[in-house]
C-alpha cells in the first residue's frame, strides 16, 4: 500500500524506496527550525525553570578548595608570563575610592540579571522572529559554562592565599556578590571559569549593538561588556583569562543557533507568524 514500482532494464519490476517517512521527518525538523511567535506563558516558565536549574547545578559542584585555589595560582603565573597581570593593579586602584567600587560592587551584583532579563524582554517585544535563536544562544553559553564549572574549579582573585587582593564587598560592607559575606553559603565560590558576567554581557552587548535603530544605543551595547570586564576585575571576581573563557563559551552558543537556523539570529526575520 502506498509503494510504488519501477521497471528495470531487465524488465523486472522493483518496489521503490519509500520517501514518505524521510518525508515527515524533514518537514517536521523543518518546523522545529522555522522561527515563531513566542509564547509569553512558557518563556517566563522556561526562564524561570532554566535558571533556577542553572543555580542547582552550579552550586551544587562540589568546592574543591584545593584545587580551585591551585588552579588560580597557575592562571595567577600564566598571565605573568603574558604579562597581562595587572589584576591586583586595578583591584588596588578602584578600591582606593569608595564611591567608585561600591558603584562597582552593586553593579557586579544587580546588572547582570537587570539588563539581561531586559535585553530578553525588548527581543520578545520587538524582535519575535528572533527571539528564540537569541534565546538559544543565551541558553547554549550558560549550559556549556557548567561544564566548565565542573572540569576545572577555579578560585577568584580575592580568596587567593597570601596575593594581597581585596575583597571588596567585605572591605566595604555593601550588599554585593553571592560569594562574599554573609551570602556566601548560598554560592559555589569556586565557579569563577567561566566568567558568566562577561558572558552574557557580551551577549547583550552584541544583541544590542546588531539590532537597536539609534546609534548612541548601539554605543551604549559595547560599552556594557567592556564596564563589566573592568567591574570583574576590579572587584577581585575574577581574572582577565576568565572572561577568555566566557568569551568561548558565547561563541559555542552562536555556533549551535546558527547550526540549528541556518542563519544568525540576528540575520532572521524579524516578526512572524502565530
């Protein structure tokens, strides 16, 4: 039923190859792929289950002090030897006024979920034809980055033995990162490889600066990753090859988005269909 036959030389005749359900399959992936209007219900659902997931995985790596703190060291002699080492420099500098790294530290604690959370609303608003390939992209670079977390447990700057880096938010007392004070507990202090701040600010960044109509906003979108980088360092987060890292991380998201819609996200159409 539903075969078809054909004649060969031999005048034999031989069922052909049934394309149907090569057919369906491709229609089907066909459908996966094709961009639609997203649905507010499930976006809000799957951000909140998404990051809440990302959370539990991270924190629950185990805090392997040892070799967190060995690993920072070799980073520490690593960026000697690129003489790139200018952490303590900049972390020492900021921290001399207390108005600029207490600034500081409240931006590396809020913005990060302020202007990412704000840059998925505009795309959802604005850009719905794009908006689940950005998404993926987001998505991509925050799940491979557990994988780091869990390869290769890294201490920041500020929980290094003995290399006289400040601790910003403890120094002055401001309500900051989840890894200081009394908030502590609640975070994997030695998650610092990959740099998610400089990771999905560079993705805001970029989603900004490709897709906003007014030029100074365009501006505004590359100078945020660029804050961020000295932010990180200055508050003793992070090293300057941790953002390396996060850099890699988006570049595996934008390679799976374009993978899986043939196109950039920001090269799609920009609305579509229910």
């Amino acid at each position: 039923m539903g075969e078809t036959t054909v004649t060969t030389l031999e005048g034999r005749e031989e069922a052909a190859p049934q394309t149907v359900t090569d057919t369906t399959e491709q229609v089907f992936l066909r459908r996966l792929r094709t961009p639609r209007r997203p649905r507010f219900w499930f976006e809000i659902l799957l951000i909140a289950v998404s990051y809440w997931t990302y959370s539990l995985i991270r924190n629950a790596v185990p805090e392997q002090k040892a070799d967190a703190l060995r690993n920072a060291d070799w980073i520490w002699k690593a960026e000697h030897q690129l003489g790139i080492a200018v952490e303590q420099s900049v972390n020492h500098a900021v921290n001399s006024v207390t108005w600029l790294i207490v600034g500081m530290n409240y931006y590396y604690a809020t913005l990060h979920f302020i202007v990412t959370l704000g840059v998925l609303v505009w795309l959802y608003r604005s850009h719905p034809g794009r908006y689940a390939a950005t998404r993926t992209v987001l998505f991509c670079t925050t799940g491979v980055a557990l994988v780091g977390y869990y390869l290769y447990p890294l201490a920041p700057p500020r929980l290094m033995n003995g290399m006289g880096f400040i601790d910003t938010v403890l120094v002055h007392q401001t309500w900051g990162s989840m890894a200081s004070g009394d908030l502590k507990n609640m975070s994997n202090q030695y998650a610092a490889m990959p740099s998610m701040h400089i990771g999905w600010s560079l993705w805001c960044g970029l989603t900004i600066f490709a897709l906003a109509s007014v030029p100074w906003v365009k501006v505004l979108g590359l100078l945020y990753p660029a804050l961020t980088l000295v932010v990180i360092v200055a508050t003793a987060n992070h090293f300057w090859l941790d953002a390396v890292g996060g850099i890699l991380c988006l570049a595996f998201g934008y390679t799976v988005a374009r993978l899986w819609y043939g196109a950039l996200p920001y090269s799609l159409p920009r609305t579509v269909g229910g």
